[in-house]
C-alpha cells in the first residue's frame, strides 16, 4: 500500500515538472468559460474546482485529506488527490468508478484528466458534457426535455408551523399544495419527476411519518401523512433555491407568517408570476413573404400591421407591460431565433401573429382560428403547421438544425411544455371570443398542432391564424386599417382578461 502511494507520488511529480499550464474553454449554448489547465506528458487535466464552478455546481473540501467532492441537485461526485477512483452517489446510492488516469495535485489544486471526466459528470447534471480532443475543450448540452427531479426533502419546525423544503434539480414551473381532512398534506409540483431511491432514503421527521409519491404525466404529486393538524398553508416555488416550500401553520397561530424572510420570498416569488412581459411574434419577413393571398396581399405585411397595433394597444392599456417584438420591420428572423428572443426578455406569453390562405384562390375558407402547441392532430392542422412550418426552408442548413424537431422528440418537447398548455389553451379562447366578438371574422375555434416556432418559447405561447388572406370576405378585414386595428383590440381585450385569470391562479393563499 505504502508502496504504491509512493510509486504514484512519484509519477506525479514527474508529470507535474513536465506540466505546461494552458486555459481549456467550456461552451455551453450561450457562452463560453475558461478553466485552469495543464498538459501534461500528452494528457490535459482540467481544475475540478473551476470545471464545477464553470458549470454551476457546488464544491466541498474534506479538510485534511484534500479530497473534494462536487455536488448538484442531482448528486455528487468525490475526487481523492492521487487517486484513480471516484465515488458518484445519487440518492441512497453510492458507486466507485476507475479513471484511466489519477486526480493530481499541483499547487493545492486537483486537477482531473480532462478526456475522462465527461461521462461522469455528466450523470450528475442535466445535461451532457464532452471533451473534444481536437479541439481540447468542454461542451455542454442541457438536456432540458427532462422534467426537475426531487433531490432531497427537508422540514424545519417553528413556533407556530413547519416548513417543508422539497429541493429539485432544476426549478419546477408551478407548485400546489392541499391539506386533507384525513391529515395528509398534497403537494402537486408541476413539471416534476422523482425516483423511489430517493425517497425511499428520507429519514423519518418530526412533522411527518412518511411520504408517498404518485408520478402523473406532467407532475408528481407528493402526500406527507402529518404527525400533526395544521390550520392552513402556503407554497411556493423558491426559483433562488431550486426548490419548493411550503409552509404549515399551527392552529394556535392560524394565518401568522412563519417568518419575516419566508415572507420576503413569497412576495419575490410573485412578483416573478407577474404576466409583465409579453413578446409579440409577427410571422414571415424579409426573403420569407409567408401566403400571397388574393389582391397581392402578403401575409407577412399583414401580421406586422396587426402586431405594431398589438403593441401599441397593450402599450395604452396595459402600461405595466413591457412589449417585445422578434421583428418591427420586414426582415427575416429564423424561426428558433423567435424563441430565443422570448426566452432572453424573460417573456411570460408569446403571441405569433399570421394569416391563413388555402392552395386555391380564392377559396370560401374563412375565419380566425388560433393554435397552441402539440403535434396536429387533424388533417387541417397539419396541412396549417406543415405551411408555418415551411418558413425553415428560407434558413441556411436547416435540415441538421431542426432534426431534433422529428417525430420521435415531439413527445418530449411537448412534454416539457405541459405546464403552459392550460395556460396556452386559455388564452387561445379568449382571443376567439374577443376577437369575433368585435370584428366580423369567423369563429374557427382553438386547435393543437406542433407549430416549430412555439417550441423555442418557454412560455404560455399560441400562434393566430387571424383570417384567411385567400378569401375575398376575410381579406377586405385583414389588408384595412379598421379590420387590423380591431384585430389587434381583440387580442387586447383577450390579454386583460388573460392577466387576471393568470395571475389569480398563481396568487398565494
Ligand atoms: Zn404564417
């Protein structure tokens, strides 16, 4: 044993004579990082420390030992100095792998061997990372198809309540919680997954005697029989934490906010629901001219039209709203791009103005129809996503940039927006009923269909078809001033309405 240690000692400070210090980049999809590297004897270790760090996790020294260990929500990861082995523990679960090459230490820093770290790092993130030798640098893909995982549940008890603190991988979109008449408190956490692992390793608490998941579709419900009665509570999702709280208070001190920093978060909290920005996506532009309809009407002018009206109507009524447009002018903007906009402004509803048009013109088709996102499912929704669709063919390369858009991935990407789609459904009907209500367009109804430009946006998002340019009737509304202005205040009023429904759903108790 001693001899060995000696005998990798040994290697080691050969390697670290030879080691030339070099940075090693890790790109993620926004933005590239530079760690602490070394080559060494044709091999490049990277800083654990500043790879962690680079991608947002925790580290913990052991004091005397030197060993280091890298947490995330999902687990952790303990690297030994001079050490080939690893430990990944996620849950109750704890497994030791073999490193072609040891951790090594130069200066007070360990350094792993950067062509080997990838894989395991990877099982603790929600993502992959990889190390490309050509290039020598990191790159990681968030994999973010993947609901927010239960990773630890925690109470603290006080005076006049408890709190329990549900931690997850990632932040949950909404969180509910119920108390039943037969002591068991529900929580709903929506998106959300968990493993029996986990679960099954919660030690037994003061506040409650067990906890059973149920995994639905689109959440995970979670029931804590309670070892006592509680008059009321609140939840929130802590988006600083990663995490779900939710409040219990005592019968003694019903309705009594537990603390005064509990009470600071939930106001945050809030004010992140707040419906404040809304993106407006007017389609087509630019090389992209969408339908030609009858008269020689384009449909990418008409959308602009109605989406500056949009704006400045919203603007008027709405003063509190900040309103972003993916286009002001005739220009040509991807379609993944749109969703990039509305992520960056932190939108919280996205709205793709467009216009309807049948192969043949001119064509009795009429009315306003408005979608949210889900693959189609009847014939006249596909044939409408298949045209919407269509605008990827003006993108350079576009067969490679969304091949993750086919069939096999619908599932998921919906997936990942089965939170929004209640709210998404909602606000579909209001712009029906308000728009038809002022204008003379027809009522075509709200229907699902997988529009590419609604799956950029992770945000209550609906796509309107607001007319049907290849129609003599609907046309006359859609290329006048009156037609688009009444247009845009349909979809006005609809925003009203949807802001008080939105924001009621998410106000606490
Ligand atoms: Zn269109």
């Amino acid at each position: 044993m001693l001899r060995k240690s000696f005998f990798i000692a040994t290697v080691l400070l050969c390697g670290v004579v030879n080691a030339q210090p070099r940075a090693i980049p890790l790109k993620d999809s926004t933005s590239t990082s530079y760690m602490e590297g070394i080559s060494s004897f044709n091999h490049v270790y990277v800083s654990l420390a500043d790879l962690a760090s680079a991608l947002g996790l925790r580290t913990f020294m052991l004091g005397p030992t030197g060993k280091m260990s890298v947490y995330s929500g999902d687990g952790s990861m303990l690297f030994t100095p001079n050490n080939c082995f690893i430990t990944i523990s996620r849950g109750a679960r704890s497994e030791h792998y073999q490193l072609p090459l040891p951790v090594i230490v130069v200066g007070n820093k360990l350094f792993g061997p950067a062509n080997y770290l990838g894989q395991y790092f990877t099982t603790i993130l929600h993502g992959v990372l990889t190390y490309d030798v050509s290039t020598g640098g990191f790159d990681f893909t968030v994999n973010d198809t993947l609901p927010p995982m239960i990773t630890g549940v925690n109470v603290e008890q006080k005076d006049n309540g408890a709190v329990i603190s549900i931690s997850m991988s990632r932040v949950p979109t909404a969180a509910a919680a119920a108390l039943g008449k037969d002591g068991i408190l529900y929580v709903t956490i929506m998106p959300g997954t968990f493993d029996f692992e986990t679960l099954n390793s919660l030690p037994p608490t003061a506040v409650y005697s067990n906890v059973l998941a149920i995994q639905n579709p689109n959440s995970v419900q979670l029931s804590f029989r309670l070892k006592q009665a509680y008059s009321g509570r609140q939840v929130f999702v802590d988006s600083t934490k990663n995490s779900v709280m939710v409040a219990l208070y005592s019968k003694a001190n019903s309705r009594t906010i537990l603390s005064d920093e509990l009470k600071a978060r939930l106001d945050a909290e809030k004010k992140n629901w707040k419906l404040n920005v809304i993106v407006i996506d007017p389609g087509h532009g630019g090389k992209d001219p969408g339908a030609l309809g009858l008269g020689g009407v384009k449909e990418k002018n008409v959308a602009l039209a109605i989406a500056k009206d949009l704006k400045s109507d919203i603007n008027q009524r709405l003063p509190g709203i900040k309103v972003v447009m993916t286009r002001d002018k005739d220009e040509f903007v991807p379609l993944d791009v749109r969703g990039q906009i509305a992520d960056k402004a932190h939108g919280k509803l996205f709205i793709s103005i467009h216009c309807n048009s049948m192969p043949r013109k001119p064509d009795p088709a009429n009315g306003i129809e408005t979608f949210f996102l889900r693959p189609g499912k009847n014939e006249g929704a596909i044939r409408i996503a298949a045209r919407e669709n269509a605008a990827i063919k003006y993108e350079n390369n576009y067969e490679k940039k969304y091949k993750s858009y086919e069939t096999d991935n619908w599932i998921l990407t919906t997936m990942a927006h089965s939170a929004y789609v209640k709210y998404s459904q909602q606000f579909a009907e209001l712009i029906e009923k308000d728009v038809t209500a002022i204008t003379p367009l027809a009522d075509d109804g709200v229907e699902q269909a997988g529009f590419i430009v609604l799956i950029g946006a992770s945000m209550p998002a609906v796509l309107v078809e607001t007319g049907y340019i290849s129609n003599w009737h609907d046309v006359r509304i859609l290329r006048s001033k009156r037609g688009q202005e009444e247009i845009a205040k349909g979809i006005t009023d609809a925003i009203v309405q949807y802001k008080a429904l939105y924001e009621k759903n998410f106000a606490q108790e």
